[in-house]
C-alpha cells in the first residue's frame, strides 16, 4: 500500500476483577438507586408491524432489567411502544423454522403508543409536575437520512409518522434551564441528533441553555445494526446491548461483563458505557456522543495531518481513563504498535487485514477516538473561554450516571 493511499485511508476514516461473591455464589443486592433520580421516558418499535422487530421489543425489556440492576423499579419509567396495544399482533419475528411470525407485544408497564403526540404530552408533564431535574431518554427504533440536510435526520414512530433532531430540539425548549437532559438513541443515522444541544438544534448556534447531551449507535451518515426479528438474544450484537451492559456490567443475557468503571471511581458514567460500546460491539456501527460531534467541528486539513504522523502513544498523554481504554483495546485488536503512528502502523498491515471489515471498522473507531483526544486539546489550547466552557458542559452531562 502506498504512503498516499493510506494516508488517505486515514482521513477518512481490562478485564474487571471477578467477584469474590460470584465465585462463592452468593447473591447480590441490587445497586441503591440514585438519590433524585431521573424521569425516564422509553420511546420503540416499528412504524408499522412490518418493520416493528421482536429485537426492539426485547431492547425495552433489557433496559427494564437494567433498571433494575440499578437500583430502579422497572415501572418508575414511562414506556410508549408501537401502538401501545398488547392484545394486537404487531411485533414481526422468526421462528424456529426461520418462518415469518406476528405476535402481541409482552412489555409490562406499557403507557400507550409512539407517537409524536404522547411524547410531546409527557415532555408536558415533565414540565408542570417538576419531580426531577433530570431527565433519560432511550429511543430504540429506526431512523432516516435527510438528504436535504443530515444534519437533521429523523427518528420514526407509529403509523409511518416521525420526529426529527429539530422536532426534539423544540420539545426540549420548554424545559427548565436547571434541566439535563440524556439521550441514548440506536437507530439509523442517529448521530445527526448530536445537534440538540444546540439552540433551534442548528450546530451554527450556541448550546442551549439546558445541560443536553446523547449517545447514538452511529455517525450521521451512516446506517445501525441491531432490528432484527431473530429471537434469541445471545445472537444480537448492537448498541444498546453493549452500551446497557457496560452500564449495569451484566449483559442481555444475564451475564455478569467486564467493569467499564475505567476511572476507578465507584460508578460507571454514561460516558464510560460508551466507550465499553465502541469495543464490545462487532458491527459496523461507529459510535459518536454529543461532545464528540461538537469537537469534529474543529478538525482541519492540519489535524489529519498531525494524527497521521504523531505517535499514538504521544496522542494518548492527554487521554481520559475510558479513552485509553478504547485506544489500548482497539490497537491490541488491529496489533498496532502504540509507539508508532497511525501511517506507519496501517503501512505494516497484510493485504487480509486490509480487506477485513471488521478490522476496518474497528480502524475508523480508532481514528475516531485518537481524533477526540486530539480535538479537545487543541479547543483547551486555544483559551477561548466561552468554548472550552462549552465543551465542559457537555462532557459533564456526559460522565452522569445512574448508580
């Protein structure tokens, strides 16, 4: 490969301890829940039966158990699936014989449909009966790709309806300015929904008032893994599994998983589950969260340049606990050398690595991640105040947690 065309190639794109009260079998209490915690509002499904899959059905259930594993009761949150009906066979799967099925969705707490109405009247309430200042928002559906302006994509519901990033961005308005505001959203092109933080969620317009920040399965750009209408849940490898069991450490399973606490402070934020995300998941997913996107704002041709050439281990100086781990994990997996720089190391590798999709993947994570690092120094760098006082509001928004 020549130097140019991996150059090219560039721009574009811990084991936690085991228990010792899991070795002698004992049971565990569930983690105290947080003192005021959230409200939590759960908004899935299909915009129709056909495309409504049994894996969306089975994501709202596993965030009901990690609620729990949480500390939180199942039914402090608010669920709006589909058509909000469980007598109706709305939810597709397969059979054993791999045959096309329809069957009653099974969610127990079910509140009523997805639709833009319903959520709008829960934001409503959210409002007037002030019972946190916190609120958690986890969208599992699809989304679609505005072709017209991807900064804008939309997320669907019920009956072929939708909302897009400037539709949530209004009914975020309203809100309290003391308000923070979480997302995680695994759909298609999901990334575009970075840009609620922002004021009329136009990215050329500063933060709204409101500490927002999200987490998406993906770029903008791209499409996400994860509707599927196979049953077993042992076989699914998306977002929301990696990102829930980073945050609870037990998978969808049951499974007890590696700690994401990378910062050794007694909880797993919401940022660390993310960064577990990035390498948990084998898919073709690129994973992105609010600060993330506002910092490729600041990328230039001079930027590409310095994380072609400087070494990763010299990039990594100024990385947080949780990006170390995603650099280390991701360079041990691609047998980067952290002494080297990114054109040297994709230089080395065999023409079977380079055609390896999961190994190109797991390549645009990591240049992704060593571009994080690298962007928000050069924002600390500058001194402009009012920036870096930006990016510091995201990023705490983002290391909240939930136990």
């Amino acid at each position: 490969m020549t130097t140019s065309l991996v150059k090219g190639f560039c721009r574009y794109f811990s084991t936690g301890t085991i228990l010792l009260s899991q070795m002698i079998g004992l049971e565990i209490a569930p983690r105290q829940a947080l003192a005021t915690p959230p409200q939590f509002l759960v908004v899935g499904g299909g915009s129709s039966p056909c495309n409504n899959e049994i894996a969306l059905e089975k994501n709202v259930l596993y965030f009901q158990r990690t609620l729990k594993e949480l500390g939180n009761q199942p039914q402090v949150a608010t669920y709006l699936f589909a058509n909000g009906n469980q007598s109706q066979t709305t939810v597709r799967y397969l059979d054993p014989q791999g045959l096309e099925q329809y069957k009653s969705p099974e969610i127990p707490y079910l509140k009523g449909a997805a639709t833009l109405d319903n959520i709008s009247n829960w934001f409503n309430q959210f409002i007037t009966q002030k019972k946190s200042n916190s609120i958690f928002f986890y969208y599992t559906g699809h989304g679609g790709e505005n072709e017209k302006n991807s900064d804008n994509n939309y997320a669907s519901l019920w009956q072929n309806s939708s909302f897009t990033v400037k539709g949530l961005a209004k009914l975020l308005d309203p809100l309290p300015p003391q308000t923070t505001f979480v997302a995680v959203m695994t759909q298609c092109y999901g990334g575009s929904f970075a840009n609620f933080i922002y004021q009329d969620a136009n990215p050329r317009k500063k933060p709204a008032p409101q500490n927002r920040c999200g987490f998406f399965a993906t770029i903008k750009s791209q499409p996400s893994v994860g509707c599927t209408p196979l049953v077993n849940e042992s076989d699914y490898r998306d977002y929301s599994s990696s990102f829930f069991a980073g945050l609870s450490g037990r998978d969808r399973v049951g499974k007890s998983v590696s700690s994401a606490d990378f910062d050794k402070d007694g909880r797993v934020s919401y940022r660390e589950a993310h960064a577990f995300a990035k390498v948990d998941e084998k898919t073709p997913d690129l994973p992105i969260s609010t600060s993330e996107a506002w910092l490729q704002r600041y990328e230039s041709d001079k930027d590409r340049d310095i994380l072609s050439e400087k070494p990763i281990a010299e990039i990594l100086t100024s990385a947080r606990p949780e990006q170390y781990y995603v650099v280390e994990s991701l360079t041990k997996f691609l047998n980067f050398k952290l002494p080297q720089n990114l054109l040297e190391n994709a230089t080395n590798q065999t023409k079977s690595d380079l055609i390896d999709p999961q190994r190109n993947v797991y390549f645009r994570r990591l240049v992704m991640e060593l571009k994080n690092i690298h962007l928000e120094q050069k924002v600390r760098k500058t001194g402009d105040k009012e920036e870096i006082n930006n990016l510091d509001r995201v990023l705490k928004c983002e290391s909240g947690s939930l136990n």
